[in-house]
C-alpha cells in the first residue's frame, strides 16, 4: 500500500478538470441523445478505465439505453503497454440488435480498441461507433480512429477519471499529469 503524502506528491498538475470534463460530456450525452434516438443503444464500458466515464456518460444522455461491461488489457504493469491484447471478461448482451457505442477511457497505441472492434465487429451489431475520453494520437502504432474524443492530449502519462497507475488514482475527480 502507499502512503497518501507519496500517492499525492506524483500527481503533478491537473491536465482537465472537473467543470471541463463534465461540460465535455454534456455535449456529447447531448449529441448521442440526438443521433441514437429510435434506435436500440447499448453502451459498451471497457474495464476498467472507462467505469468513470461510462457513469457520467450515460447519466448525460437521455434516451433509453442498456449497459454492458467487457475487460481487456494489454499484459504487464506500468506506464507503457506492452502490445499483447488479453480479453477477461466478456459482454452478457448478444449485440447483434443494438446499435453499440464503445466507450473508453483512452486511446493510447491503439492496440486494444482496434483487437476489441475487431471482436464485437464479427457478432454484426446495427453498428458500432467509439467515444472515448481521451486522445493521444502521438502514441500510436496500429492505425485507428475514434468516433468521437472528447479530449486530445500529448504523450502523457495522465491519471485519474478512471484512469490509473497499478491501480491507483482512479478516483481523482479531474485528469492529472503523473509524475514519473
Ligand atoms: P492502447 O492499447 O495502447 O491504446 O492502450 C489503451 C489502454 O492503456 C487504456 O485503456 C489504458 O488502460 C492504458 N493507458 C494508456 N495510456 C494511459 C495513460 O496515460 N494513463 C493511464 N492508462 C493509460
Ligand atoms: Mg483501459
């Protein structure tokens, strides 16, 4: 366990606060409420980074819609991904009747989004669309796109709204910059 004086001394600065973050997703809950209207959403959180988001985010849209969770990871611990993508724990809904929107904490090399829309893409869902919080386009290695990202960011190691550093910090309520 880590002390809290050494837990907090890592968090450098705030990269997006809480007010940016929830303005942000209010637009977005706003343009999902209008383009999905009619149509049968799943929202898909991606484990467990994306379990901050997907709270807000589905709170900030306003039409009907069902939840589902899956798990991937890239092996090993640490500040960089290893490229190994690992599905752990899969989606309960068969998504060949919904209109599913991926919803993820960050886009970083790619590699995991891009095994993950590989994998529901072959169950044929209406469609699939990806939202994810943030961007750090520098970073990647596999070619590939969100739909809609709400915040681009430098190469960075970022904590908080989520996100973590071996399993800390996921409880910040803003992104913040970790001090390596
Ligand atoms: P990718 O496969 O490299 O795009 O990895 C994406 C995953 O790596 C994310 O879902 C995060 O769990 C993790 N990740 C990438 N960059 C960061 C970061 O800056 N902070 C915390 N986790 C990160
Ligand atoms: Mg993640």
């Amino acid at each position: 366990m880590i002390s809290t004086k050494e837990h907090d001394s890592k968090i450098k600065r705030v990269i997006i606060s809480q007010e940016e973050i929830a303005q942000a997703i209010k637009k977005a809950g706003e343009q999902i409420s209008k383009e999905y209207d009619g149509k049968p959403l799943l929202l898909v959180s991606i484990l467990k980074g994306a379990f901050v988001f997907m709270s807000d985010l589905c709170r900030a849209i306003t039409i009907p819609l069902e939840i589902d969770f899956m798990s991937a990871s890239s092996y090993g611990a640490g500040t960089v991904s290893s490229g190994k993508v690992r599905i752990d724990f899969d989606l309960k809904h068969d998504i060949s009747n919904y209109h599913v929107i991926i919803v993820e904490d960050i886009i970083d090399t790619g590699r995991t989004l891009k095994e993950i829309v590989y994998t529901l893409s072959n169950r044929n869902p209406l469609s699939l669309k990806i939202v994810t919080l943030l961007d750090k386009p520098d970073r990647r290695v596999v070619e590939f796109e969100a739909d809609m990202a709400l915040f681009t960011i430098p190469d960075l190691f970022v904590i908080g709204y989520g996100l973590d550093l071996n399993e800390y910090y996921r409880n910040l309520p803003y992104v913040a910059e970790y001090d390596a």
